[in-house]
C-alpha cells in the first residue's frame, strides 16, 4: 500500500472519528483520553454505521473493504438485536443485499445465540 493511500485512510478515518466526537458518542471518556489511533477499524466501523449518516457510512466502504465491514457489522451490531432491528434490517437489505432481511437477521441473530449456548 502507498503511503499515499495510508494518508487517505488516515484521513477519512480522522474525519469520521471527529464527526463520531461531534455526535456526543464519547460522552462518557475524557477528552484527552481519546484518539482515532485507540479507535480500532471494528469500533470506527460500528460507531459510524450505528450514529453518523448514510454518506458517513459510504466513506467506510472507500476505505475498509466491503467484507470487513460486513464482518464488524455482523459481530457486534447484530447481536443486539431488538434493540437495533430496524437500523440492522436497512443495513442487511441496503448494504449487504439480503434478499429477505427479516429472515437474514434472524439467523444471524440464531447462529450468535447458539454460540453463547455452547
């Protein structure tokens, strides 16, 4: 990877890791505890699809490949469930193209329960 490719990364990721500031998500850190470097991709990942808006979450795509953020979505978003369903529901029909959502994130959710389980 170019170093000038690293520094659009960097960037995009500065720029949404202030937007996610903007949006309060950091309400409960201290200011001078965070960084986008203490961010990991799956958290800036999540945060972004969970809090900032659609044009937000097309930067993602720009710089995380599309199954890395399919991955984060699927690991930490959908287990949520109830709680996030209609958010998870536009992700799975929108950006993943689940032909039946509903039906897409239930056994998302099942295949995560049964992991708890065993």
């Amino acid at each position: 990877m170019s170093s000038r490719n690293k520094n659009k990364i960097n960037e995009v990721k500065l720029e949404l890791f202030e937007q996610l500031k903007e949006e309060h998500v950091f309400w409960s850190y201290s200011p001078e505890s965070l960084s986008v470097a203490k961010l990991n991709d799956d958290q800036l990942i999540t945060l972004t699809m969970r809090y900032l808006d659609l044009d937000d979450i097309k930067k993602l795509f720009s710089i995380f490949s599309y199954n890395k953020i399919k991955s984060a979505w699927r690991r930490i978003l959908v287990p949520e469930g109830e709680y996030l369903y209609t958010l998870n529901r536009f992700f799975a029909w929108y950006y993943f193209k689940a032909k039946r959502p509903d039906a897409y994130l239930k056994s998302l959710q099942t295949r995560y329960l049964n992991t708890l389980i065993q």
